[in-house]
C-alpha cells in the first residue's frame, strides 16, 4: 500500500474514532493541529513512543480541549459533572441501584472495575493505581 493511501487510512480511522468518542467539531483543523503539535499543551514535555499524544476533549460537551500527552489525558478532571458521574473525575461514578463507588478502566482491551463503599477510598485507589503504573512503567525503563 503506497504511504499516502496508509495516510489517508490513518486519518479516516482517526476521525471515525474521535466521532465514536463524541469528538464535535471540524475534524480536518483538529487533524491538522494534532499532527503538528510536538508537545503537550497541559506540561509541555515532548512526544514519544511511550507518553504520546492524545485528543482531549469533554465527554459531557463533546468541546475540543487540545492535544496532550496520555500522561495529562488520564488525569483530567472533567469541568462539567455528567449526571451518572456524581464525583467529576475520570472513572469514577455511583451505581444508584447499590450505592457504591465504582472505578472503571480500560488497560489494554481489558476493563477493570472496582467497587467500593464511599467516593474517598474509590479516588484513593485510583490514584494509587496511577502511581502504581508510572513507577512500573519507570522500573522497566
């Protein structure tokens, strides 16, 4: 396959997933600043293999916010509290029906979830299983 048809597939796999994610907005200027952007617009640190870059944007809204690393991505609190996700942090919501805390994420394909009794323990262990990861990740290197 000629590298401007692998182009034309990345780019077209990219906006299907950015439309699946709730991304709104003109795809092609977003495309355009997502493949110029070489730093993170939250810490500034480089792109690499490893922290690379991500579309950030409110799940609530759909808003574009701009492109960061996955390091910033997954420690973003949304602005707007969705009404399933009482607590405004990333993967952390209520199941009403019980009254727990449930953490749910997403690591390589595989969803983790953990419940717990109040919102504190469920932040707490998200955090920890954060720093958990980085030092994981920085051991390996």
């Amino acid at each position: 396959m000629p590298y401007k048809d692998k182009e034309k597939e990345r780019k077209r796999q990219r906006f299907k997933r950015w439309k699946t994610s709730g991304l709104i907005g003109d795809y092609e200027i977003i495309h355009d600043r997502f493949i110029n952007t070489e730093n993170c617009d939250i810490c500034n640190c480089c792109f690499t293999d490893k922290n690379k870059k991500s579309m950030e944007h409110s799940h609530i809204t759909g808003e574009f916010r701009g492109i960061v690393c996955n390091r910033c991505n997954t420690n973003m609190l949304d602005q707007s509290i969705r009404t399933t996700n009482k607590s405004g942090i990333k993967n952390i919501h209520q199941d009403k029906a019980y009254g727990y805390w449930i953490y749910q994420k997403s690591h390589y394909g595989k969803i983790k979830t953990r419940s717990f009794k109040n919102k504190i323990d469920a932040i707490c262990y998200k955090y920890i299983h954060t720093l958990q990861l980085r030092v994981l990740r920085r051991n390996l290197n």
